[in-house]
C-alpha cells in the first residue's frame, strides 16, 4: 500500500512549454485533489474530483487542466507552463467528499519555470 | 500565532517542553477544523481535527483547542521532540465537501535539543 504517489519529484520547464504531472493512489478513494503551495500561503485548491469521470473547478484553475479516468489516477495538465505556475503541487485523496474525511497527501512536485 | 494568508511565523522551543501553535481562523460559518504536520521536503500529514460543536480535543501528546468566540484554534504539543520539528499548518471547513476547505500558511516549529 503506497498510498498517494507522484511524479516526477522535481521538474523545470521553458515559459510555454507543457507537462502532465501525475498522481496515483491505491488505496481506493473516491475523491482526489490538486493543490499548490506557495511561499507564505496555504494549500489553494486548483481542481478535485469526486469519483471517476467527474471533475471540477477549485480555487485556482486557470492554466490547469485535470480528467479521472479511472479510481486510481487523477493527473494535472500545464497546457503552457507560465512562471507564475512556478510552484509546489501536492495531489490529495480522501475515500469520500465529506469534511471529516482525513485526506492523505502525495509528496509533491517543486516546479520551477523559467 | 497563525492566520489565513499571512506570512509563516516560527516557534523555537526546547527539547521537553510544550507547544503552543495558534491559528486565527477567518469564516465564523467554518464548522470543521483541522492541524496538519508537513515536514520539509513531504506532503502534509494529517495529525488530529475538531468539529465546532467541541472546544477541546486530546490525541497522542496533542490537544486541540477551539474558541469559536474569538475565531481561535490551537494545537498544543506535549513534551516537544525533535521529531516534530516541522511546518503547522490549521485548515477551516465552512462547507459539504473537502473542496470547501481553507489553509493557513502555517508556522514553523523548531526543537532545539
């Protein structure tokens, strides 16, 4: 049981460039999430899903794209990778929706774009 | 102390001695409320919650405290290790679903042995 797992770790990308980072979680959970993290704020939610097929919109989505095709996978799309985009993102699961479900974390991602 | 989308305070306290992390929360409709542990370099871990229908909450050397009066929570850590050196962070629920839920920056705790 690995629970959340990411990849890559670390990346660098060229202004305009576009990546997939991916999120995996083998403990069965319906609903996953992305989050970045930034220096001095809290986790700010970019998109969430509540089972597969079905996403939504968090926080902060724009320039990010997400899809849930199966129970396990949940990655994120930068479609043209800015500088502001420059971050740290951590993927989340938890096995419902509901407020008072601990949700488990991946590692996370340091991008940085130049 | 913490609050939603200030800058990260630290807290330095010696190895044995107690903790006292504070969060100032910002929705008084929040009614869930959560402390995770992030070490450097890792995903954040879940270390204990509260409903607001409580004011206090005791887990493995932590007790959360929540005075909705004030918008106050805190997490206090009992005989601090050097094993908890790490970033606090509080999160505030106001709504059905986790995408409803709110992060502070955090504060950073260092244990000086």
């Amino acid at each position: 049981n690995a629970g959340v797992t990411q990849t890559p770790k670390f990346q660098v990308l060229k202004t305009g460039q576009s990546m997939t980072l991916q999120c995996a979680q083998d403990m069965n959970h319906e609903y996953m999430s992305w989050y970045r993290q930034d220096p001095g704020m809290g986790l700010r939610l970019i998109h969430y899903s509540v089972g597969a097929g079905i996403t939504d919109q968090g926080e902060v989505p724009n320039g990010y794209n997400v899809s849930r095709s199966t129970t396990e996978d949940f990655p994120l799309r930068l479609l043209s990778a800015a500088p502001s985009q420059t971050s740290v993102y951590f993927c989340a699961s938890s096995y419902d929706q509901e407020r008072n479900t601990e949700a488990f974390f991946g590692q996370g991602t340091r991008l940085t774009v130049v | 102390g913490e609050s939603v989308g200030l800058h990260l305070p630290t807290l330095s306290v010696q190895e044995g001695d107690n903790s006292i992390i504070n969060c100032a929360y910002s929705n008084s409709a929040s009614d869930y409320f959560i402390w995770y542990k992030q070490e450097s370099g890792k995903g954040p871990q879940f270390i204990i919650d509260i409903r607001s229908n409580m004011d206090k909450r005791q887990g493995q050397r932590v007790t959360v405290l929540l005075n909705k009066t004030v918008k106050h929570l805190s997490l206090q850590i009992a005989a601090t290790q050097p094993g908890d050196s790490a970033v606090y962070f509080c999160a505030e629920n106001s709504g059905p679903g986790m995408n409803d839920m709110r992060f502070g920056a955090g504060t950073r705790l260092t244990v000086k042995p």
